[in-house]
C-alpha cells in the first residue's frame, strides 16, 4: 500500500471515530435544548400578564425549540454523509437555516426592546402591546424565511454539481434518476450566499447592532442621576446588570456562530487552502448550540424568571413532601385516620408566624381590655 493509501485509511479511521463521537454528542445537546425549551416554554405560557415582550420571548423559545427537533438531526445526517437526491437535501437545509435565523433575528428584536424601554421608558408601556409585538414577530419570521429559501428559487450548486457528476465524489446522477449528492451545507448550498447572505447579512450585522444597542443601553444607564444619595444604588445594579446580560449575550452569540461563517469565507476567498477535517462538522454542531443558552440568558436575566422558578420549585418540594408525609402517615394509623394529621411544610411555616404574630389578648391598641371570666377547672377523677 503506497503512502497516499495509508493516509486515505488513516483520515477515513479517524473520521468514523469522529463521527461515533459526534452522534452521541448531537443527541445529548438536541435532548437538553428540547428540554431545556419547553421548561422555559412552560414557565413563560403559566404568566399571569402575557405582554408584548413575553410574546417575543415565546417566539424565539420556539423557534430554539425547532433547532432541537429539526437541525440537530439535520446536522448528524450531514456527518453521517448520507446520499439523498439534490432537492430534499436542499429543502431540508434551508428549513434548518430558517430556524437559526428566527432565533438570530429574534436576538435583535429583543436586543431593540429592551434598548426602547431603557430610552424611552414613559412610551414604552404605550408603544410594546401584544399587537405591534405581533407584527414585530411576523416580521422576523417573514425575514427569515425569505432569506433561508434564495437557494430554491436557483441560488444553489445544482449546475455545478451537474457538470462534475460521477467524477466529485459528492454527486451522481444516473440516465433517467434525479441528482443524488451527500447531503452537506457545502454541497448543496452555494459559497457566495453562505459567505455575503447568510455571514455578512444575516449574522454579521445582528451582530454589530446588538452590540451598539448595548452599550448605548450601558451609556444611558450610566449617566449620572440628579440625587445621586437616592439613586446610587439602582444606578449600580443596573450597571452591573446589563454589562452582564450585554457581555454573555453578544459573546455567547459570535463564539458559537462565527466560526462556521468564518470557514465559509475561508473557502470561497482561499479555494485551495486545507483545514482539518473535523473543522466543519465541529463548527456546525458548535452554530446550534446558541439554542441552549438563547432562553437562559434572557429569561433568567430578568426577575420574574427567578421568582417563576422558585416558586415553580417550593411548589415542587410541597408536593414531594406532602406525597412521602402522607405515606408515613397512612403507615402508622393503618387508616384513614393517619391522613388527617399530614401537613404539608407550608402550613407548617405559616403556623409558625402566626404564633410568632400573637400578642397579649388583654391588651388591644395599648387599651387593657378586662380579661373574661375564668370557667371553674373539671374535678379529676
């Protein structure tokens, strides 16, 4: 065996291991964000107010979730290099690339909501109903959609591949059947509208703005207030609180979605530059994975997440407690008896500040009230 055949067995062995680690991993990371998503999900469709901006935080929950039910899958068929005819592959990958540009445009639409609210905070109330936030969500998902199918209507390698079938290695197409490829983002999609449409457009430009709007929300917040004694410390929180939120969400954002767009760019501007080949298959699990942090980062940046939560978890440990208390108690009276004395820890507790609550009954208002007749003790027999 010559030495070009060696490294062939050598690059084909390490990429069945890659691929036998890949699997388990996209599996794993698809479970938590559905999991992950529909708990937040939950949480948000269980407020008691559902106003503008909980719709917008609805939305991108759900189009995370359509991350974890269609892209994940799409991204191992791609490791697994599965051969499927030209346009259901294309199909299938302009459906993922939807979803993730639902989510980015939905980072944007928040990153404005929140910048709104900051600026101008007596409009806000007026300007963000349930119908403009409506509209605003409609908009996202008419912008992604437009965006994601450009390649359906020609913007793709079908010719391309057409032309160097049977010889590629990624196509093959036969006297009478349609175009099979291996079905890739790289093979089906063309360099130009993954470099200029999909990096420059639709994550580079989030991206940029999301920052600016940021930090023109850390600048105003930053601005000295008129009574500095009264307003030092909401002025200090608030700082703190959106430096925070502003330097995971923007950076979680470009660590976990630059990557792939900067290996596309690397392609199209260096056609014969070589990179690993685990690079891109890492990349594109790495581009889903905002799908974990997208609802974590802005549901719980916020108070009414946390309160949700742990009320959503008291409630829990009530049920729990309740549940084992009430099996010891039918196991010691051996009848229904026994169930009568369980209580649950909550009741507990409130019998424990009222007893701690209780005052003097002689003495109402700072008024000695005469004290009642004391009835004559039972003889004991």
């Amino acid at each position: 065996m010559g030495e070009g055949g060696q490294e062939r067995v050598v690059a084909v062995f390490f990429y069945r291991v890659l691929l036998g680690v890949s699997l388990p991993i996209c599996l794993t990371l698809a479970l938590f964000i559905i999991l992950g998503n529909v708990f937040i999900l939950r949480l948000l469709l269980r407020r008691s107010e559902k106003d503008g901006i909980t719709l917008v935080m609805v939305s991108l929950v759900i189009s995370d979730l359509g991350i974890g039910l269609f892209c994940f899958p799409m991204v191992m068929l791609s490791n697994s290099q599965i051969v499927l005819p030209f346009y259901p592959c294309l199909w299938l990958t302009c459906t993922s690339t939807c979803w993730l540009l639902v989510s980015s445009l939905h980072h944007m639409l928040i990153a404005t909501d929140r910048w709104y609210k900051v600026t101008w905070p007596t409009r806000y109330a007026s300007s963000m109903t349930r119908s403009r936030a409506a509209v605003h969500i409609a908009t996202c998902w008419a912008l992604a959609i437009s965006f994601s199918f450009i390649p359906v209507l020609g913007y793709n390698n079908f010719d391309l591949l057409v032309l160097y079938a049977n010889g590629s290695g990624l196509a093959w197409q036969e006297s009478g059947h349609p175009l099979e490829v291996i079905c890739q983002y790289l093979v089906v999609l063309n360099l130009n509208y993954l470099v200029y449409i999909l990096f420059f457009i639709c994550t580079l430009i989030p991206v940029l703005v999301i920052s600016l709007l940021y930090l023109l929300m850390f600048l105003k917040l930053g601005l000295p207030c008129q009574s500095q004694v009264a307003c030092e410390g909401i002025f200090q929180q608030k700082q703190r609180q959106i430096t925070v939120n502003m330097v995971i969400t923007v950076l979680v954002y470009a660590l976990l979605k630059i990557p792939y767009c900067t290996l596309n760019c690397l392609f199209l501007y260096c056609p014969n530059c070589t990179v690993p080949y685990w690079t891109v298959p890492f990349a594109s699990t790495l581009i889903l994975c905002s799908a974990i942090f997208n609802p974590f980062i802005i549901f719980f940046s916020q108070k009414e997440g946390r309160s949700s939560l742990a009320q959503g978890a008291r409630r829990r440990k009530d049920a729990v407690v309740g549940m084992v208390e009430t099996a010891c108690g039918v196991g010691r009276s051996g009848s229904k008896n026994g169930r009568g004395l369980v209580r649950t820890e909550n009741e507990r507790r409130n019998e424990g500040y009222r007893e701690e609550e209780v005052i003097d009954p002689t003495i109402i208002n700072n008024v000695v009230v005469p004290a009642r007749e004391i009835l004559p003790s039972l003889p004991q027999f």
